[in-house]
C-alpha cells in the first residue's frame, strides 16, 4: 500500500502507537451506538489510539465502560457561543492527530475544524465540507445501514470496512443489573419467566405504530404464551400505558419513574424479547444481543436493521403511491400502520426457531379458555404473593417501583432514537 491509501502507516512508529483520535457524535442514542463498530475497528488497527469522544451529557452514559473510548467530553446544547468557543479551544490544545466527524452537521463540523487534528475525515454529506482534509461517500454508496456508512469514514487509513463486523456493542454495569433484578422482583417477575419489553413511543407520530396494534398483538401474543411484559414510559408521561392497558387483557407492568440510560439497558438485557417502534430502546436491546420485533415507517428499516440477524425482526409496510407520511397525517392513515398485528405476530412467533425460552413459554391449548390469557395471569401481581390484596375489576397495569436507587445521567425520552 502506498502512504496516500494507508495514510498514518507510513508516519513514525511511536506516533502510530500514540495516535490521538477525536470523535464526534453529539446526540441520538442510535446514532452513537452506530459509532461503536468503527471505535472498534478503529482500535484494532490502532491498538494503542487515545480516543477522546464528544457527545451532549445526556448520552455519555451510553459510552461509559467502552474500552474503545478513553476520554469523553461533553457538548452542551444551551450552552453560549462562548462557552463553544472554549470547547473548541481544549480540543485544539489537546493536539489531535486524526478527527472523525460521524455526525456531519455544522456543529459537529466546526467542532472538528476547531480541533486542528492533522486529519480530518467527514462524510461528502455533511453541512461544513471545508472542515475536512478528507471527505468519503456516504450511505448512497454503503448498504444504507447506519454503522456501515460511519464505518466508511476509516477507509482513508487503509482500514478495510468490507471486513468489520458492523453490530454495534452496549454494555451494562452490575449496579445497573441488580437495580433492575431488584425493580422486577418487586413486580413478582422472577428470572424464569418470559420478559418482553415494550416501548410504544417515537419521536415522531408516523414512526410510531397505533397503539390499537401493540394491544392487539399483546392479546395475540398471550392467547398461546405465558409472557410478562414491562411498560416503558415515553418522556416520563404514562398516558401511553394507561391507553395500551384500557385495549388489551395483558396485564401490563409499568415503571412509575423514567429510567437512566443504564438502568434502561440493565432492563433490556434482561428482557428474551423487545417490541417496539424505530427507538432509542430497540436501538439498545439490539446492542445488548436482545431479541427485537420493530415496527419500521416506509425507507427506515434497511438504514436501522442489521441485515443476516435473525434475532433483529423488523416490519415494514410497502410503499404505495398517494399514502401521507408526514407528522400531520391521522394514525390511522400513516403507513407504518398498514402493518398488520397478525402479520407482527407471526413474525415474533417465528423467534421461536432462535430462543428456547419463547419456545418454553407455550402452553398447551389445554391451559387456555377461549384464546385468553389463564386466569392466574389475569390477575395482578400481587394476588400471587402471600396476602396479597385480591383484583380490583378491569386491573390490567401494575406499577414497578425502583428496587435501588439509579445510577447514570437522567432518563431521556424512551422513544428517541
């Protein structure tokens, strides 16, 4: 290879070991994990690169106990110009080798400029091409999946991207899983039972699927499996469960605080199964190797799927001509909601094939009256406890209390991505 192609191959060796990297990502859960697939090529090619990542404080906690990331720095939103311009100041001082701009906006551009690294690398796509030394083609030219086309941007230091594994990686901290083991022992769901996550909000109304659909495909779902299914809050607001539990006969078990990120992912990590909308939580189950069913709008699937996982299920409606897309459209008439439950259904029921659990979960048609759930299950939580209170009529949601105090920064709302 030539200098040009491998590009710090062919600087001194002791500056190759001590290569100082900026990385810029500032925002959206799915978006930093897409990252983590480079950091990790990254560090393979650079064993003993010094990372230094820059992302907004809320986020951080998603990159806390990366070993590919040394140093994090945070980028406040409300900050002044002032306070930017300092932010710009310590990363200069910091004397950068290589700067990768992953995000591509103005912000993240300037930011990278500011920086003086001796190379910097941004997509052809982003908002400040003057910020770069050098520009690659974006998803246009990769397989439209997001950590493949952030993964492009180490093909100017002769890193073969063809050859990475492109699955971005989460990890959890044992304070974060004991805080959830904790808060669900207080719902009376014990590590032997079937947990299913459920995060029906989005950041958007036409990425996210009818609320009707999700009862209708709990219903489905709990006619042939004994499943336990804990309720995300969307921004801390309940109404979501409150409607979700007003439809369905599943008893729905939902935390009455807005999870940290840790907590969150300790939570989904334990879960054999997530079910939601295009999210910052299916985001991270599908990071932390959960089984995920999403319902994707029209065009997003191929962009936030990894393609040849089986345990990563996504539906997506076909496209047809004249159908409204945008926010303004009724639910109804949005087409991620053309998506069928029965179609959703069938998809998670073909899981079974991968989780053994799921599989374990099935009854026999023998332990079910008329496609409903046994009654045992209809009751609420506490009627399975010694002296607990008997069912109050039409209960279907249960509240689960923090077992621990949490930990990382404040909960974010779940249906970001």
């Amino acid at each position: 290879m030539t200098g040009a192609a491998v590009g710090f191959a062919t600087a001194n060796a002791r500056k190759e070991r001590h290569l100082k990297v900026l990385a810029l990502q500032r925002r959206r859960v799915g978006d930093i994990l897409m990252t983590t697939p480079a950091l990790r090529a990254l560090r393979a090619r650079f064993p003993q690169a010094r990372v230094t990542y820059v992302c907004e404080p809320l986020f951080s906690p998603i990159l806390r106990g990366n070993g590919d990331v040394e140093t994090l720095m945070a980028f406040d939103p409300g900050s002044t110009l002032r306070r930017h311009v300092r932010l710009g100041a310590a990363l200069r001082a910091r004397r950068f080798d290589l700067a990768l701009d992953f995000e591509g906006s103005a912000w993240s551009g300037a930011l990278a400029a500011a920086s003086g690294a001796t190379r910097r690398i941004g997509l052809r796509s982003s908002a400040l091409p003057p910020a770069y030394t050098d520009r690659v083609a974006s998803r246009e030219a990769s397989s439209g999946y997001a950590a493949v086309e952030k993964l492009l941007l180490l093909e100017p230091l002769g890193i073969d991207v063809r050859a990475v594994n492109p699955r971005p990686v989460l990890s959890t901290t044992e304070r974060a899983r004991d805080w959830a083991r904790r808060t669900l022992e207080t719902g009376g769901i014990g590590s032997g039972e079937l947990l299913l996550t459920l995060a029906p909000g989005s950041r958007a109304p036409h990425l996210s699927w009818p609320l009707a659909s999700f009862a209708r495909l709990l219903d489905l779902l709990a006619a042939s499996h004994d499943v336990a299914v804990v309720l995300f809050p969307w921004s801390g607001d309940k109404s979501l469960g409150a409607e979700i539990a007003r439809l369905t006969s599943v008893p729905l078990f939902q935390l009455d605080t807005t999870p940290s990120l840790r907590q969150m992912a300790a939570l989904l990590d334990r879960a054999d199964l997530h079910l939601g909308n295009e999210s910052a939580a299916t985001h991270m189950a599908s990071a932390l190797g959960t089984a995920t069913l999403t319902l994707y709008a029209p065009g997003l699937r191929r962009r936030w799927s990894l393609t040849g996982d089986p345990l990563q299920v996504g539906l997506e409606p076909a496209t047809s001509p004249g159908t409204g897309s945008g926010s303004s459209a009724r639910e109804g008439d949005l087409p991620i909601a053309r998506i069928t439950p029965e179609a959703a259904n069938a998809a998670l029921l073909a899981l079974e094939a991968y989780l053994p659990r799921l599989r374990a979960a099935r009854r026999t048609p023998s332990s079910t009256i008329a496609g409903q759930l046994p009654a045992a299950r209809l009751q609420p939580v506490e009627t399975r406890r010694a002296g607990g209170r008997a069912p109050v009529a039409g209960e279907a949601r249960r509240e689960l209390r923090p077992g621990v105090a949490g930990e990382g920064a404040p909960g974010l709302p779940l249906g970001g991505g």
